[in-house]
C-alpha cells in the first residue's frame, strides 16, 4: 500500500527526496540551500541554526549531479558508504528531531516505485532499467516507512499524479 503525507511536518524531520519547485520554495530560501560539498563538510560539527523550514531543516542540492557522473556500481557505493552515513550523522546529531531534504530536481521522472514489491529505485544510465535501489541505498530497506509527500490536502488525489512532490523517511534505524 502506497503511504502518502498530506502535511508539511515532513520537511522538519527525518529525510526526504524533493522535487517540487514551489513546495521547495516554501520551506527554504534558495541562497540558503546547502551544495553537496557544503553538506559534507558540516557531518563532523552540524550547526546548531539549521537554513531551511523555520530553523529545523537543511536543504542540499547537488545530489543527481553526484550520481549521474558515477558508473552505477560507484553510485550505489557512494549512496552507500557516503551519502548514508552523512544522513544517519545528521540523524544522530539532532536525535531525529530535524530534516535532510534532497533537492532532486529532475527526480519526478526519475524515481519510480516498483508495484509488486513498493520498493523504490533512481533512473540512472549506468543501472539499466533496473534503476539505482534507493530504498536500500538511501533508508537501509526500510521501504515500508517511505512515504510520498502530497503538495495537496486533497486526500483523494492521485498519489502517481501531479500532486506527488517527493519521497520522506521519518527515521532510518
């Protein structure tokens, strides 16, 4: 069964993937989005004033551009050993009281939950139709938690349509 959030409390907490530009816009100024660099470097001293949703989240651009350069055994291995461990830091150092927002701009047509399983995977030219298993990669498996973000109240909408702006994990273990 597909989860769906309907509220903004996602962008507070836990991680998530974003693609929308409006609902990007409102939780955090574009001068304060962190590059992937940036965010690199603040995993051994993360700030205490975080840019983005009122003082309780970092926003960090730059990820699809980390990916697409690698071949896909070295973007799985990057997701891996550096990007999730950048996330579970982040996730220690605020007791999971804080958000990590991807901003994955092309990611609308680029990620895609398989129906069978509801994992989720990355379209990546280096791992064929199959796609980069972010699901494992990114939240350790834990697809059963993953939750589309919904730009709308509208609880009738379309999780596969317009309104699907995103992907939020509460807490990775």
């Amino acid at each position: 069964m597909v989860r769906t959030r309907f509220n903004q409390g996602w962008s507070r907490r836990g991680c998530s993937l974003l693609w929308d530009a409006e609902t990007l816009a409102e939780i955090v100024d574009p001068m304060d989005v962190v590059s992937m660099r940036g965010m690199f470097a603040m995993v051994d001293a993360w700030p205490d004033d975080l840019p983005a949703a009122g003082g309780d989240a970092v926003v960090v651009a730059g990820v699809e551009g980390c990916i697409d350069v690698l071949s896909g055994l070295d973007a799985e291995r990057w997701l891996v050993e550096d990007l999730s461990r950048a996330i579970m830091s982040f996730q220690e150092h605020y007791e999971g009281a804080a958000g990590l927002v991807f901003w994955l701009p092309s990611g609308r047509s680029r990620v895609f939950m398989r129906g069978a399983s509801e994992e989720y995977y990355l379209r990546h030219r280096g791992s064929g139709e199959q796609g980069l298993h972010i699901g494992r990669f990114l939240w350790s498996g834990a697809e059963n938690e993953i939750e589309r973000i919904m730009n709308t109240d509208d609880h009738g909408a379309d999780y596969d349509g317009k309104h699907w702006v995103g992907l939020y994990h509460p807490r990775i273990s």
